[in-house]
C-alpha cells in the first residue's frame, strides 16, 4: 500500500514509525513531517491544511490510503475532498469531525445519546455567560466552541477566574473564532483518562487508555497545554471503567452519529473523567491524541496498517488487536517559555545516545534538521517514551533518555506518572 500521513509533529513520527513496521506498505509519504519522519518516509512540502494540494498529490502518486493525524484539516473536510477524488482516508468527514470542532454538538450527541457528562449550557452573549457564572457559581469549566489546539478549556476555582476566562475567550478572542462561542460545564472530581476507539462506522474496536497530563507545571500547576506527558495504562483506568466506557459512551455516540447519516470513520478519542458514578464525558476529539499517541503505539502488537485498511474498508469486526504487557511512558521536552512565548532555532544535542537508552524511543514534535543539526522549531519539541515490563520502569528509561540530551533552552515536566506510580 502507498500511504499518506498528514501532519508535522510528534503523533505523525509516532503513526509513521508503526506503519512502516507493516508488511502491507509499500511507500510511505508525511506531509510535511519533521526530520524524524524523514528517517523513516519521504517528507512532502505541503500544508496539513492545504486540502486541495494534498489531494492532488495524493491522485498524482496513487495513493491508497491516507492518514490525517491532526484535527484541523479532518474538521476542514480532506476526508470529504479524498472521498470525491476516490481516495480512502481514515478519518471522518466534515460533518463527524464536528464531534471536535464544536463542544457545544459534542454535547447535544451526548444528550441525545443518553451519554453520562457534565450539565452545561452554551452563550453566544458574553454578558449572558457572566451571568450564568453568577447564578451556578464555582468551580465551574469555561470551554471556547471552537478548535483551539488543546488550550480552550480553563478550569475556574474561583468566580473571578470564570470571568476571566470568558472575557478572555468572547471579548478578547484569544483564541480567534473559536471563542465566538463558549460552553460552561460543571465541574467534575476524578481522575481523567482518554480512551481510543478505532471506526468504520459502525463498529469501535478499543485502541488503548491512556492518561494525558494537561498542565504545564508539576503538580499539575499552571496553564493548559497540548500535552506535556501522558502514561499507558493509568491504574484509575480499570478493565470495568474500560468496558463502561466503550459501551456507555463511545458505542453510543458512534450509533448516534450513524443515525443522523454522519457516520464516524477513524480515531475517536473520548477525553473522560473517571467520577465516583463512573466514567462520564469530558469531551470527544476525533483524531488519536497527542502525545497519547507516541504513548499506545509501542505497545501495539499488531499491525496498525492493517487496523487503519479495515477502518476504510469497514471491516472492523473481523480485526483482533494484540498488545505487549508492561507499561509506557511519553515525557514531552518544550522549549522555554511554552505554552506562551518561546524562541527557536536552540541546537539539541545528544540525541543518538539518548535514543539508545534500552526501551526509548524519541518522536519528533516540533525540530528541524539544519546543517547536519537537529533544532527546536516549536513549543512541544521531542517526546521521549519509555516502555519496560511495569510504568515505573517505562518512566525511569523515559527520564534516563532525557537526562542524556543537552538543550539548554528546554524543559519537562519531573512528575510525569507520579501519581500513578503512587497507586501500584
């Protein structure tokens, strides 16, 4: 098979190293990729936006399946304009990609899903939403509708910080659009934990749980971020929270979809909070997350190629997935100053050694290769994952592999998994 694999950072190094294990592939390109990828595939200097240019590249070198990785060209409609060119993709149409453009239609599947989530209310009217806070109090969850790259969602202690968050969000636009709309949640208490579910349609066959860790500082401090850690399998996520997921939560969106003539193809990612009631919706993405997914991948057993062909193919039901034993750990290097301002272009070194750490593995996020050099070229920078036979080796090997590298202008989190290892 001739694969496309659309994306730059860290998930797509991730998804290009487990299908080019695949004795089904026959030529792999990443759009655009990243000097990890480029090891492995050839990079293609095309836009994860750009739709029109991918899908003519796409009729040009006959590809037979392609790969989006992130959520913004899958809400943008490259399933719909590869289906028009007679180009299987796994991944959902437009009109299913709703389920993560629009937090406010994540929660009306819910509802008419009969799913277990937050009680919400969504405001056009920022004035309307400050009054709302009053009358609900706090702790409350103010959400932007849109996409906004895993930073839209503030978790307010405080009424002060509820305002705050929807001024920032309605009035200053922080995040563009995406904020033209916001949903505020009650507050849920747990631990959180993704669940991924590979789709046809109609059929979701369980793709692993992980738990991500969202906040930039230790002890789970500071600003959201895209992830900066995530560790497979969090003890909270038990086989019976597994179970009641698939079938309370992500079976049922996916037949609500199906009736409403938007059936979801692809990656479902249900983001959930494990309560004392057990597990309930926090929110639906619609693409494997990240670094989630350089967290699963090594340790699937079976051949992610031939999962993601029945996916398009919609045979689902007929794939039985194996997976290694033990524990896997993604600790995330950003470069100083993420999630608010950084710089680029520091040099990273030590790379090839910490790559040699026995069970480490280190995916690309945000580099670029100049002059026989590897430099920081985003926030999220490297993620470096560690599998052994238990969590607390995964993330011993993760932190020995970062201890290897010299890059005076990153950082990581010191308390990835913590909380976990506190809990075995």
């Amino acid at each position: 098979m001739r694969v496309l694999i659309i994306g730059s950072g860290g998930r797509e190094h991730a998804l290009a190293w487990a299908i080019a294990k695949s004795p089904l592939l026959t030529k792999l390109f990443v759009a655009p990729g990243n000097p990890g990828t480029a090891e492995l595939a050839e990079n293609v200097p095309l836009r994860a936006n750009g739709i029109a240019g991918l899908v003519a590249f796409a009729k040009d070198q006959k590809i037979d399946l392609v790969v989006p990785g992130p959520e913004a060209p899958l809400v943008a409609g490259i399933a719909d304009a590869l289906a028009e060119a007679g180009i299987a993709c796994c991944g959902p149409s437009a009109a299913a990609a709703e389920l993560e453009g629009s937090k406010k239609f994540t929660k009306e599947i819910a509802d008419a899903a009969h799913i277990p989530t937050a009680a919400w209310a969504s405001f056009a009217h920022a004035e309307e939403a400050h009054d709302y806070i009053e009358a609900v109090g706090a702790p409350i969850v103010i959400k932007a509708d849109g996409l906004a790259a895993g930073k839209g969602v503030v978790v307010a202690a405080t009424l002060e910080e509820a305002h705050d968050a929807v001024t920032a969000i309605m009035e200053d636009r922080v995040h563009g659009a995406a904020g033209s709309l916001v949903v505020i949640e009650e507050c849920m208490v747990g631990e959180e934990i993704s669940v991924f579910a590979l789709c046809d349609g109609e059929e979701a066959l369980y793709f692993g749980v992980a738990a991500d860790h969202k906040r930039v500082g230790e002890g789970d401090t500071g600003p959201n971020t895209g992830g900066m850690g995530a560790i497979f399998a969090p003890p909270w996520a038990t086989e019976e929270v597994v179970r009641e997921s698939m079938e309370r939560i992500v079976r049922p969106a996916l037949r609500e979809m199906a009736r409403r003539g938007t059936p979801f193809r692809g990656f479902l990612f249900a983001g959930l909070m494990v309560t004392a009631q057990g597990p309930k919706l926090i929110e639906f993405n619609v693409r494997f997350g990240d670094p989630e997914c350089e967290t699963v991948l090594p340790m699937l057993a079976s051949d992610l190629l031939g999962a993601l062909k029945a996916a398009t193919d919609g045979t689902l039901k007929d794939v039985r997935l194996e997976w290694h034993n033990g524990g896997s750990a993604t600790v995330v290097m950003c470069a100083k100053g993420y999630p608010g301002a950084y710089a680029t272009g520091s040099e990273i070194y030590g790379l090839e050694e910490a790559g040699q750490v026995e069970g480490v593995t280190i995916f690309h996020a945000g580099t670029m290769a100049e002059q026989n050099g590897i430099l920081a070229n985003g926030g999220r920078v490297l993620a470096v994952n560690g599998v052994g036979a238990d969590l607390r080796t995964a993330l011993a090997r993760a932190y020995a592999a970062i201890d290897t590298l010299d890059w005076e202008d990153g950082f990581c989190r010191r308390d990835i998994g913590r909380r976990a290892l506190g809990q075995v």
